[in-house]
C-alpha cells in the first residue's frame, strides 16, 4: 500500500490534538507515538494543518517528477485553479509559463475537466432518478461516505472528479502525454495513483519548492501577463470556493434546493442527516472554505477569506472580458465514475467487550463515563472501541489516569514515615502529611494555603527558593514538640514549590547527648583518679626521699669507720 502521509516520532508530544480533530479516528496513539491507521484514513489532511509540533510528513513525489521531466518524455500539467490564490496570480499565463521553463511541455487549468464534470451533473439531474444528489470534487468526501456512509453512496453523483476527467480529455488528445497534477490537496495522491490516468501529484509546496530551486520568480512573469482573448468564461473555475460547484452552472437544473456544505463536522452532520432530506443538491468539500484552504495551500495574509476572495475575482474578471458563459462543452470521454462500498479492517465491539474496557479504567457507571474528550475520542465508549482494536492504549485516560496519579501519590506521602512537607514560593503550605504535622506539632488536619511561619520559621526553605537549590539542615530543633529533625529541601522548577522531607532524629540525638555526657563523667572520674594517685605518688616519693638519704648518711659513716680502721692496721 502507498504511504502518502505519516508522522515524525521524534516530534509527537502526547496533545493528542491530531486525534480529537481527525474526523474518521483513523490515528493510533501507542507508546506515547501518534501513527496513521492507513485503512481507515480519508487523507483530507486536517491533522498536518492542526499539529502545534508540525510532526506530520507529507510524501512528496518532486523527485520522481523532475526525474520524468529529465526523462525526455512529453509531460502536461494539470493545475487546480486555487492556484490563483495560492500563487497571488491574477491569471494562468504566468504559471503556464513557469511550468514551461521548468520542462512541462504543456500546461492547463484542471478547471477544464471541472467543465466537464459539471456537464454530466446537469445531465444526471435532468433524469429525474436521484432523490437527493451529492457533488464532491473532494477525494477526501468520496472516501469517508464509501467507508463511513454507505446509506448516502446511492447520492453521491457517479461522476468523475475534475482532476481525473482533466486527465481523460488531456489523454484523448495527447495520448502520448504523461499527466503530473499540481493543487493543494493530499487526497488526491491516492485518487491519482489509483485512477490510473495520473502518473504523478505535486502539492503547491511541491511546486513552490520547485520554481524556487530553479530561480523562478512567477513576479517577474506577472509582468508580462497575457490574457487570451476569445471564447468564453469558464465558471468551472470557482470549483475550490464555497458554493463553487453550484455557481459554476450557467443554469441550475430545476426540481432541486441547492446547499453548500464545508468542514469535516458539517460533513458529518449532512451525512449522518442524508436521508432526511428532499430533492437537494449537495455540494460538499471536507476542507472548511474549500480547496482554497486545502492542507497543502501556501498560505498568505487573509487566509481563506481572501483566498477566496481571489478566486472570485478572477473568474469575474473573465466572464467581463470574454462577455458570455459557454452553457454546453461537447464531452467525448466517458465521465462515469464508480464510487464502492469500502471495508476497513475495524472491528465492532460488543457491549460487553465495551463495558469490560470501561471497568478497566475504573468506569463502573454511567456516571463516570465523562465523555471529556480529552483522549481524543468524544465519548469515552468511542475510546473503549479504539482499546478494542488496538488503536489506543487502555492508560490514555486523562480522568483515570490523573485520579490513579493523584491517589498513588496521596497514599505514598500520607503513609510515608518520614515527614513531607511541600511550600510554595510565598512560604504557604502545600501538602503536610500527617507525620510532618506530629513532628512540627501541628493540630489541624487540613493547613493547605496556611501560611508555614504560623508552625515554623522556614527560614531553610527561603533560602532554598531564592538560591533555587538543594538544601540539608542537620539536627534542627522544634520547640513545640521538643523533637530534633533531619530537614531535606528540593527546589521543583518546574512548579515553582519547595518539597522537605523531615526525619526524625530525637531518639539519635537524645543518645548521642547520653553517650557524650558519660563520657564526660567517665572523663571527670578519671581525672580525680589520676590527680588521687598522683598525690599518692609524690607522697610515696616524699618518704622514700627521706629514707634514702638515712641510710646514706649512714653509710657513710661505715665507710669512714672502715677507712679509719684500716690505716690503723
């Protein structure tokens, strides 16, 4: 299967905004990752226009179009007549041009086919055997009421679209021609590749990237502008304005109420409400305001209102220059387009697949059912079908999700056995669990929004806030509950609160306190011990002083007496 549109991983932010605008839910959102779910995709492109992370991919097929035109081969444009508005032109001379120099060998307005095409309404209306009738030049419409509307396929006109019925008449006059649209339209990749008649579809970004690769400034061609003169006005050009398709019938089939409807949930709306309707003419285009606001448009200062605006003028400025509408175009190709009944790989889920799904995400009753959208689904049964074929993860549940967040949280602070205390920038209580309300004595349960310095001088979370770093305070002490605290302060940046968590360290502190004053008793006992026993020490010394020097004086006198008696001899 061709890849026309996908998204880039990197980019994708959780907003879910692609899912709530997609108009078929034909988006996966797995693993934090929004995917196409081909199958079910119509390509009318609104998730490339709303995506605030522009993660969506648009396949180009610029390559293979410059390598076709490098190719030799005669190649003829067909260009969607929004380009006046796009491209700021005020007639199709400039882009012809344009085209030539970048190597098309011919190039015409796709409003040439929408002549056609309008034709054949006329001619289907005037039978009489349609009770209401659709028109849409929009793959994207095709598409959705193939896959999603069965009930109003027999409505839906059996005719070609302008880009392929364009193709036709180019082929039947160039059958040797390859034909390269260029709008502002991803639908038409597909319709293009599938029809058979196109060999390749450039967007308008294709094409603005293209001239401005080859220096080709279409200003400078506006001045020497040339309007051909002759023939007769095409009112087929209004196709990519609201009521365009009505407008281009120079007279409308009678028997038929005529309304224009645009946007996918104006679509939906006249599709879901078909069968209500009597003898009306349909003109419906998924784009709000019509392909002047195509997905692929360039876009410029007004946006669509002066868009179409453009548009209009440009095809008034014909019909007072050529001065008649040609009421008939002899068509001498077949127009007649077959629109089938198209299945996706969905699957329906059952009531009480659905209720399963819904008990899953704590969804017992009606009544927590909150349809909030917020997944991206309307209802939440839409998003138990998603869960059900594998579009959506069972988590993707704001309500749920935040409720078991929220819980989690709530159980793991309040039973937390250390104290958490959480104060925001102007020193006002957050969060106090329960243990931090013992340790700093608090008796109220409910302090959220008091103010901390009615409790406690948050003297260490100021300085935190202002420093905007992490903090310890060791041993703190609180004098309303005579407990000492190990007080540990993150700043959180990304909400703007101070989170503490307080330990109780009394019982540490208290003995550590015991052990120091033992050791100081222990300390003071030892010191008299040794003072005591010094004093024993110099008393002993005292009297064996004494002694000594007795018994010396003695000997002495021995020695003497010794001496004496021994010269004697």
């Amino acid at each position: 299967m061709a890849q026309y549109l996908e998204f880039r991983n990197a980019k994708c932010k959780d907003c879910y905004k692609c899912l709530r605008e997609c108009p078929v839910k034909a988006i996966d959102v797995r693993d934090h990752q929004a995917k196409i779910i081909e199958d079910r995709c119509i390509l009318c492109g609104h998730c490339t226009v709303i995506c605030p992370q522009n993660a969506k991919v648009v396949h180009s097929e610029l390559d293979q179009v410059k390598a076709l035109l490098a190719s030799g081969q005669k190649v003829i444009a067909s260009v969607a007549p929004s380009f006046i508005s796009s491209f700021r032109l005020k007639d199709f001379t400039p882009m012809k041009i344009a085209l030539a120099k970048l190597g098309f060998a011919d190039a015409e307005e796709t409003a040439i086919g929408a002549q056609a095409v309008t034709q054949k309404y006329t001619e289907q209306m005037r039978t009489g055997e349609y009770h209401n009738y659709i028109a849409s030049a929009c793959p994207a419409v095709c598409r959705l009421i193939q896959e999603y509307y069965p009930k109003a396929l027999k409505y839906l006109a059996p005719v070609d679209s302008p880009m392929v019925a364009h193709a036709k008449i180019i082929h039947q006059h160039h059958p040797d021609a390859k034909v390269v649209f260029i709008g502002p339209c991803i639908a038409k990749k597909r319709e293009g590749h599938e029809c058979g008649y196109i060999e390749n579809v450039l967007t308008f970004e294709d094409l603005s990237h293209f001239l401005e690769e080859r220096n080709i400034v279409l200003d400078e061609i506006t001045n020497i502008m040339i309007n051909p003169k002759g023939g007769s006005a095409n009112l087929a050009k209004l196709y990519p304005v609201s009521h365009g398709i009505i407008k281009s019938f120079p007279t409308l089939p009678e028997g038929y109420e005529y309304m224009s409807v645009d946007g996918p949930d104006r679509c939906s709306d006249a599709l879901d409400h078909i069968e209500d309707l009597h003898h009306v003419f349909l003109e419906i285009n998924l784009c709000k305001d019509c392909c002047v606001n195509g997905p692929c448009s360039l876009e410029h200062p007004g946006g669509s209102i002066t868009a179409t605006n453009e548009v209009r003028e440009y095809v008034n400025r014909e019909r007072k220059e050529l001065l008649s509408v040609q009421e008939e175009v002899p068509v001498e190709v077949d127009l007649t387009a077959l629109y089938p009944r198209i299945r996706n790989s969905s699957m329906p889920a059952t009531e009480r697949d659905i209720e399963a799904i819904l008990h899953k995400t704590g969804k017992m009753t009606k009544e927590d059912e909150l349809d909030c959208g917020a997944c991206g689904y309307a209802t939440c049964r839409q998003k138990a079908w998603a869960v059900y074929n594998g579009y959506a993860d069972i988590e993707i549940c704001m309500p749920y999700m935040r409720q078991r967040a929220e819980s989690l949280s709530y159980e793991v602070i309040q039973n937390s056995p250390e104290g958490v205390i959480v104060l925001d920038s102007e020193m006002n209580i957050v969060e106090a669990n329960s243990k931090a309300r013992e340790l700093l004595g608090i008796r109220e349960t409910n302090v959220k929004g008091r103010p901390a310095l009615d409790y406690f001088k948050p003297v260490d979370f100021m300085i935190a806030y202002n420093e905007k770093k992490h903090v310890d305070s060791k041993n703190m002490f609180i004098i309303e509950t005579q407990k000492y605290v190990d007080l540990s302060i993150n700043y959180l940046e990304g909400q703007n609160v101070l989170f503490g968590i307080m330990k109780d360290v009394t019982e540490s502190v208290n003995y550590d306190k015991q052990i120091s004053k033992v050791k100081m008793e222990t300390l003071t006992t030892t010191d008299e011990v040794i003072k005591k026993q010094m004093r024993v020490a110099q008393e002993i010394a005292s009297l064996l002083g004494e002694t000594t020097a007795e018994t010396k004086v003695a000997l002495l006198k021995l020695k003497k007496t010794l001496e004496s008696e021994e010269k004697g001899d």
